[in-house]
C-alpha cells in the first residue's frame, strides 16, 4: 500500500494536458489558455473623455471659471469634426473621442448652458476648479498598446480574461478544454436511484454524487449508468468510459469475491498503476492508464462506499482533472482551523473526517462531526470539510490546530 | 448619491426568491432545496460487513484464531440464506448483507483457506486479532432511518446532497433554481467583438464579460448582443431582457446626451429605485424593478465602462442572485491582507483597486497594480481581487492591512 504523496507522484508522471483547440471565446471560460493573446487595437483607440461634459482647452479654466462658446456635440460612435481652440468648447459623452486642439475635460455638472444670441449651440458657462492639461482625460493607447502582448499561455480563462479577448477582437481562442469524464458504477447489488431496492439492493448514489462533483469542478461529466459483476456488460460500459479523457468507476476494487474490474480493465489495456493507498476512507483506490485514440487516459476506480469514493475523488482525481485542463498539478488546497472542542482520533491510516468549520472574529473554529465510517453519506450533508488526521493514536486538546481540506 | 449599503439594503427589499419548482435531483447542482427531504430507507438497510472476509459469530474469535467450517459464499447482491452458529463462517463481501447468528466480520487478509476432507467449501483459518460483537460490521440504520430527515428547506444542493437524494430514492425534487440574467449592451459606439472597430467606435467587452460571470456564479446568462442608441430597437431589446428573472444593461446609463436607457425603461413600466452610487469605478449605476408575467423582475444599468461594470456587478448583483436562488441576501465576502509596500489613495469616494493577492506563510499579502481607471481591463487579467480603499486621502505603511474582495 502506498501514501497519498507517493500515490500523488505517480498519478502526476501520468497525466497528460489535453491536446489545444479552437474555440469560441464566449465558450471558453474556465479553460486554459494555449497561445499568448496580443492586442490589435490601442486601447482607448483615441484620446478620450473620462467624464460627460465639455472638452475643453486647459488653458482657458486655469481659474477653473470659464464662458465658451460650443462649437459642436459628439455622440456615442461619431468623430469630432470641429477643432478646438482658445474660447471653443465641445459637448462631449464619457468615452467619446476628444476633438483637435482639446486637452481636457470637465464634468457637465458644473457647468449650464446659455443661448447664443447669434444662434449656434450656445455658451456653457463653467464653474469648476481650476483645471491643468490631461484632466478627466485617458491618453490614446494609455490602458493597452497595439500589438501588446495582453494575456499569456497557461492563464485561466476567467470572466475578465473573455472581457479581455473581446476587447482585443478575439471571437476564437486556442485553448485546453476541461476533460470529459465518465462516471461508471459497478456492481450486481447497485441499483438505480429512482427504484426501491430490494433486500442486499443498494442505490446509485456514487454515480450521481461523482459526476455532480465533476461538473462542480467545471469539467464534462458523462454519467453511464450502471454495470454489474458480469463480464461481458462491464466490459462493454468500459469501452465506452475509455473514449473520456478520463473514466471513474465505482465499486469494484476492493478484494471480494466477484471483484471483475481489475481484470477488466486488463483485459482491455489499462495498465494498472497502483491499487490501494493509505488513506481512511478511499484505500481501495484503483489507478491505471490508456493509451487511446491517440491520447493517454487515466482511469480511478473509486470505493464502493460513497464517502470513500468523494475523498479519493477530492485527494486524487481532483488534481489530474486540473493537470489535464492545462492547469498545474497540485495537491487539494488545505486550510488550518483551531477545534472548538477536545478530540481523540485512532487509525492507522491518514483519515479524512467530516467536520463543520466556521468562521469566526479571532478565525476559522471546526468542529468534528460524529461520523458513522465510509458509508454514511447522510453526516456529510451537514459538513463542510474534512479535517486530516495523521495515522496514529493521537489526543487534540480544544483550541489545537487541525489541517483541513475544503467541502 | 446613496451608500453602497443603502444600495445593498433597497436592492434586498426588492429582491424575491424565485418560485419553488420540479426538477431531476441530477439537475439540481447549485440550486436551493425547496422541501425537507427525508429518508425512505434504512441506511444500511441491514446489518452490514465493513470488510471482504467472513461472516462469524465473535464467540469463536475470543483469541482471534480458530478454523471455521464455511457454509456459504453471499456475493453482491444476494442475501444469505444460512444461519452461521458456533464453529461456521461465511463468506462475505463489503457491504455484503450478514447472516443470521453473525455478529462480526474478520478481513480476508488474516485467513486462509483449506479444503474439507468431507467436501463442501472447506474451513477457513483465521488468524488475527481478539473479536467482539460488533467489530467490523455497521448495524441497520446506524447512518439514517427510514423517515428521518436527511435535508432540510434551504440548503444549497452541493454534490454531497446530490448523493444523499439519490441515496433516498429522489429522483425529483423541489428546488429554486438559478435565476435567468439577459445581458445587454447599449451605445451605437459599441461594435460586436469579432469586427474591426472604426473611429470612436469600441468592441463590445461588457456583453462578453456580464455574460461569463453570470455564468461563473452559476446563473443562466442571456446575451442579447448590443441595442442602439435609438429608442425602437433599445425598447424591443429590452423588452425581451425583462422575460428573465434579472436584465443586466451596459452602458446608458451616465448623464450623457444619448443615454436613452433610464427613459425607455420608464416606458416600459421599469420603476427605478435608485441611480447613481458613492462607488468608483461604477458611480453610474442604475437599479429598478419591474413586475411582469406573475415575478418580479430586477434591472441593473450597470456602466459602459468594463471595470465599472465588474465592480458594480460583484457587489450589488452577486448578492441579489444569490437571494433570487433561495440563498441568504449577504454582501460579497471580504478578507484581510498585508500590503506589500506602502501605498497613497485619494478618492471622494469608496474605490475598488485591482490587486495580487499571494498566500505566504505568514498570511495573506496584497500588492495594489498600477492602473488607469475604470476603461482599464487589461490590467484587470493580471488582478485576483479588488483592495477596497475607503473615501479620503489615505496614507498606508507597507504591511497595514487592507481590506479585500475576491475577483
């Protein structure tokens, strides 16, 4: 039996990041970049206005009071065609373009407008502060060069990058797209959800509970139902579960008597890479690879008991779901909260244990929930993490810092 | 001009939880449970082995070695038909159903197995640890009882009650779902993405942008591409973005000579709430109501400029879907980190920085970017979260703590 690290390692040497595509960038979210994303325009593409109101030349407002006379109105999308000088003032929207000569501009708010008695557009009369060149004014390319290099490969496509690549006028993108990842559950006594099961009948509900966490994770699940302890049905669900990127199987891997899946998969060209790991619940943990239509994909088979099957899941599938998405591997991010009361902990293998974490004025407190083992899904309903717990026979006084992972 | 929370506080007053509906419990990821659910099975549903091995009765296992004569071999799915007494086993799998006399369970691992001179499936020969009654197995409903509530109204459906619905045989379930959000982007200077804009035109970021952090959040995004500035089709648009349960508008909504939006909505039957928020970047915007097909409706104008828009949308939007979605009505999150270097912030008012937020060792350190402002999204792509600066002339040392919001 190997460790969680050691288990970690190995699933890492076999990870492989998905091959790039083309893809809408409005459908990209969530993906990883696979090419730098330079802009093809200055941003702003002129010098503009950051304010409603007037452009103006600076020097007439160095007292911040000025009467001038309107020489034009720009609206949203036109060019101004009329330069300003001395004495000349442009009504202007926020983000308009600013006209020739005009270096500033000043906010509607302090200003009226007057009636020109020779006809035209009127006077607006200004009472501001004192104004200084580039005031309410956002130079031309100030935010963004042409040609800038404005996000790098290997970045996260958040909302902010698909703002980014609209602005710089990229409807497509090449990038890594989330896994697809088949959900199968095994087993003669597995029946689906929506039935009443009948004696020794258990539900579905790893199926339904792991491909749910994959889609919470931004990744493709592809739910197959189930396959029971019969060679020929299970070796047909497998087939289909190996065109995923990757295949989670449920149930299966532990040593009982009619435990087919290991043989399975053998059978078919997954190799096995480890089995078992020392982690409480999750030990039967099943990893191997394939190598398939041109790509190498992984295959997990998970504990039958559902919450064997979440913390492998969490610990293990969790960091290869990344790596293939583009992202670095890593372990599952672990937080530090202090007990909010005395516990003893026994085991010999590293054990994950629902608790409840809260956060409080002088920081995280958690409190670890009474737990009835591997099959008891129900106590996770009320959790939010898992605390660690080292093997051993250990005593924690309350207050005592415990590691986490989040729920 | 209102407060932020003034703003949060008449958004909430006008913010209705959506109608409760019927949906597929595989569906239900990230809704809010409508209904307590209870359970209507044991779990287990009988006493049930915790390990591949056999079935005995501790009796015979005082020392933790004996030679059992095996009666029977139950594999999944199947219920023993053998009553065990002193001096027989059975084999079982996990989560095998036990036999009757059973009251305990020794792991495959500490046995082996010989044949019977008399036939049969011959005797196994334990040798491991002293037994007592109970040990390695689960008793009937020690994790839930039939009837017993498992889920409660309210809580949000995570992937763990994914698994307890079907675990409790619901394929359907009461549930909010998340809101339908339409966005739409306003202004004839704004050009969709894929095209070259000319003069004082610019490319449509926003709708892009509304659209995936709608989408990020969970909710249904509904991109209706960009209206005019011309009141026919700006009213048509924003006719069909008040079919959803929420309309997000770009741009339109600052004192501009063209900013139509606030008169068409008013036309419409849209009753404005408030315009106009001490917030920067995102002063601009705009909240009304409207009340059409049996639900109230939300519309925020948010600004044309994309960091504006961002800020506006993470901190009056986020907490009005979330309400929308069955969840409590709560502001965006902060947190607290350390600055870098010393940092000087002048504002009239509260302002959202973008930032680099690092965890190190020793907490959570902030670096404030430099930025041009509200038009400014490009530095945004390289920003994990917004320091939020209150109004003022502030002067922080390096290593004074700021306040946070995640991007």
């Amino acid at each position: 039996m190997i460790t969680i690290d050691e288990a970690l390692r190995l699933i890492q040497q076999h990870t492989m990041v998905k091959t790039a595509i083309d893809v809408a960038a409005i459908e990209s979210l969530g993906m990883t970049l696979a090419e730098d994303v330079a802009s093809d325009v200055d941003s702003p593409p002129y010098d503009k206005a950051l304010v409603d109101g007037y452009a103006v030349d600076a020097a007439d407002l160095k007292s911040g009071s000025a009467r001038l006379k309107i020489v034009e109105e720009v609206t949203a999308g036109r060019m101004p065609t009329q330069p300003i000088g001395p004495g000349l003032a442009t009504r202007i929207m926020t983000g308009a373009p600013l006209p020739k000569g005009c270096d500033a501009a000043v906010m509607v708010e302090t200003t009226h407008v007057e009636p020109d008695p020779d006809g035209g557009l009127g006077r607006v009369i200004i009472r501001g502060k004192p104004m200084v060149p580039g005031n309410n004014v956002m130079p031309r390319a100030q935010a963004m060069r042409r040609g800038q290099k404005v996000l790098s490969v290997g970045s996260r496509i958040r909302p902010v990058e698909i703002g980014v690549l609209a602005e710089v006028g990229r409807g497509h993108v090449k990038a890594i797209a989330q896994p697809r990842v088949a959900v199968l559950s095994t087993g003669d006594e597995v029946v689906p959800a929506e039935t009443t099961p009948k004696a020794a009948q258990i539900r579905n509900s790893n199926g339904p509970l792991l491909a749910s966490l994959v889609a919470a994770r931004g990744a493709t699940p592809i739910e197959l139902g189930i396959a029971p302890d019969e060679p020929e049905p299970l070796r047909t669900a497998i087939r289909r579960g190996l065109e995923a990127d990757l295949l989670i199987l449920s149930g299966g891997v532990s040593a009982g008597v009619l435990d087919l899946v290991p043989k399975v998969l053998d059978e078919l060209g997954v190799r096995e890479v480890f089995h078992k790991v020392k982690l409480k619940p999750g030990k039967p943990v099943w990893f191997g690879t394939f190598s398939g239509n041109g790509s190498d994909k992984l295959v997990f088979g998970l504990p039958g008991n559902p919450v064997g099957a979440l913390v492998a899941g969490m610990l293990l599938v969790r960091p290869a779901l990344l790596r293939m998405a583009g992202q670095p591997f890593a372990p599952t991010p672990t937080f530090h909260a202090a007990l909010t009361k005395a516990f003893q902990h026994k085991g010999q293998r590293p054990t994950y244990h629902p608790a409840v974490v809260r956060r409080e004025e002088n920081g995280a407190r958690v409190e670890p929930l009474p737990w009835h083992g591997s099959a008891d899904l129900f106590t996770l309903s009320r959790a939010n993490a898992f605390i660690h717990f080292p093997a051993g026979q250990l005593t924690f006084k309350e207050g005592e810092r415990v590691e986490l992972i989040e729920l």
